[in-house]
C-alpha cells in the first residue's frame, strides 16, 4: 500500500491534538505543521512538541509568522485584555475579540505549500462549530472554498496529480465528544493546552474562553481534565 | 468621499509596479505588501521600496515569511539553478521551476488580513496570464475561488461591513500593453527589478525568463528598458 501522507495542523490544544489523532488511525503518515505567531506565551508550541511526539507525527515543523504585525486580536495584541469569566465565544452574531484576522486562510495556504512539497493531497484541520466559536473561519463553507482554491492553485492539482482534501474530523462534534474520541484513541490530554492566559508558571487560568470550554467539556464527558488550574 | 483603501501586493517588478500605479490611478489609497521569502537577492525588496515610495503608497510593509524551510523551487532553494537562455515560462502544459508552490495563496492571506485590520475591502495583485507563466496561482479562476474563500473567511465580511474584491488588472494585458499603461501612469521602470539571478552589483542577468520576458515587452512596446544588464 502506498504512503498516504497528511499535513496536520497542531496548535497545542486538545482539538487539534485529538485531530491528529484521528488522522493516524486513519492509516495517515502525519506532518504536524505548528505556526508561532506572536503569541503571548510558549506555553502552547511546548505543547504542540510533545502532542506530535507522543502520537508519532513522522515530522513536526513550527512555522514563524508575523501576524501581530497586523495587530487587532486579544491573541496577538498585548494592549487588548482577554475576556475573562463568561463565556463569550458562542454568542450568536458575535465574533470575539480573540478572532486573528484571516488566521485559518494563513495557516491552511501554508499547510498547502508544505503538502504540494511533500507530494501529500491530505490536510486536517481541527475547526469546530458546535461548540460554536463565532470564528467565520471554523465553518464548513469556509472549508469548502478554501478546498477549492488549493485545487486551482497548485501545480500538483493542475497537473493531475491528486485532488487535495481539507478534512475536519471534529467539525461537528461537542467538546466532550472531541474528548471521548480522543481518549479512545490515546491522546494525552495532559500534554495539551488551551488557556489563553496562563500564569508564568504556566498554568492554565480556568477563567478564559479556552478554559471553561475545556472544563465543561471534560464534565459532560464525565472525565477530569489532567493540566493543572492556578486555584486548584 | 470616503477613503477608498486598498492592499496592493508589490514584489519590486514591472507587473506588480504596474499594477499600483492603476490602483493609485482609480482612487485608492494604497497600503503595498511586499514579502521576503528567501529569495536569493534583496535586490527586489529594495526595488519594492523605491516603487512604493515613488508612487505615493500611504504605508508599505515587508513580511518575512518562511517559505524556504518547505523547498523545491528554484527561487527559493539554492541547490536548483535558475533555467536560462530560453523562455521556459509558456511551454504549454509545462509548470516551470521557479514556481513556488502556494505562493499567491500565502501572499493573498495575508493581505486579506492586513485589509481586515485596516478596513479595506480591496486588494489588487499583479498576476497576468497572457504572457501566460505556466503558474496555476496566476489565473482567474484561481483568483475567483480565492475570492470567495475571503468572503467566507473573515469578521468584516460575514458581519456584512463589506466585501471583498481581488483585483487584477493586468491580467490579460501583454508584457508590452502593461509597460505601455505603466509609462502613461508614470512608472518609473529604472525602479523596477525582474532578474531572478542578478549579478553582485544588481545588474540584471539579461538570459533568465524573467529578464527576457522583460526585455521582449520593451521591445514590443517600442521603449527602451532603463535597467541595467551585465552585459551591456
């Protein structure tokens, strides 16, 4: 059988963890591709390493980009304050002061760069929208172009070779059914994190966005979330 | 009036000078994006620099990206030599060398945020298929698809504050129309670069595609090239 390889992009945190997950139980040689784009912390690349280790990523490359040249999210400014103690992701029309501009666009341009090189069709992504984030760019229809356009836009698609794929595994799913699968699967969700606000010892704040999806999640999955939390 | 903004890509050449000068021309305020993305030469990023300059840009940006680390292109890897002596760009069917793979996707990311954050809704590239290159990411349906991603990709437009328009102008111009539409806008060629293997004192190669292709729409459009070429 011949080698079906996929670019998985890894941010650290547990839905592109479990992602990955679901892209090697899929028969996938997986090339994790993490991007460090001015992010307040190193929290989260730290993470991305281990994820990629502990579930076999064949590759692992961490991708600097200059986002916060752009300016204008909580996650690349540092004069925005991350919203705390509500959870404001989900508010019907509403996109969160944490949305990075064109983000998804960038990433995915990149992981197709990266995939035409490595003669790979396969790129996964771990975009939810039932948890829904209020990101445009964590949508199905989002994909759906963004999939059409890497099919006009390379040489390896123009030239027959393949037809690329953007697949979402977790696209539908509740964060405590992303967990529930992920734990089927193996992923160590101790090594992973989401808080977009950890303290300098790098626990995680329990207050942001990130945070209480992650707790809620691992309560309706019935399950403990394995990090540490600054007022354990 | 408001103030129309727009996003022009600029790579230092005579295609993407040409193509901020017709953006300038229709009443845009214009904010030029130029990458470095290890190309052999800083030649094109200085050329950029002089052309923004002189043509009135309202803030020109250079963003390193590293498309490099990901290989197989002759304009970016450095074991793989720069054909020359014939015009390889146009072979029917043919993809040339130094093609880089997603290399418009990436440009057009990050465009799109940047014209996210500055509230600009168009952006203009200077990608031409009539003088056809042989690169996918040059066509219009390439651009179409794009387009349509962007407007499913971000805030601005799902929140229905605009949407967003990829420009190309010089699309279907020859080499000599679109020197010929410069020179009455007031391009100043001498600006300009487009050797892909220039010498160390930035004199243009005069055998490579890119200095052909050049010197081939000068000739046509009746004008001398105000460059220099080593062999002169």
């Amino acid at each position: 059988m011949p080698d079906k390889k996929a670019v998985v992009l890894l941010s650290g945190g547990l839905d592109s963890a479990t992602t990955l997950a679901i892209a090697c139980s899929e028969g996938f040689s997986c090339y994790a591709l993490t991007f460090s784009y001015g992010q307040r912390h190193r929290r989260e690349i730290d993470a991305a390493k281990k994820v990629a280790d502990s579930l076999g990523a064949i590759e692992h490359r961490i991708v600097t980009i200059d986002l916060a040249s752009f300016g204008r999210s909580a996650l690349t400014d540092s004069t925005l304050n991350v919203p705390k103690d509500n959870i404001h992701i989900g508010e019907p029309g509403k996109i969160p002061v944490t949305y990075v501009p064109a983000r998804n666009t960038i990433f995915l341009s990149y992981a197709l760069a990266w995939a035409e090189v490595l003669g790979a069709f396969d790129i996964f992504i771990g975009v939810n929208s039932t948890d829904y984030s209020g990101y445009p760019d964590c949508r199905a229809e989002f994909i759906a172009a963004f999939e059409r356009t890497a099919n006009l836009a390379t040489a390896a698609a123009v030239e027959g070779k393949g037809r690329y794929r953007i697949h979402t595994p977790i696209i539908e799913m509740t964060k405590a059914q992303i967990i529930r699968s992920g734990t089927q699967l193996g992923v160590d969700y101790s090594l992973t994190h989401s808080c977009y606000d950890p303290d300098e010892r790098g626990r995680s704040c329990g207050r942001c966005d990130s945070c209480r999806l992650r707790l809620k999640g691992f309560a309706e999955a019935g399950l403990k979330d394995p990090i540490e939390y600054k007022n354990e």
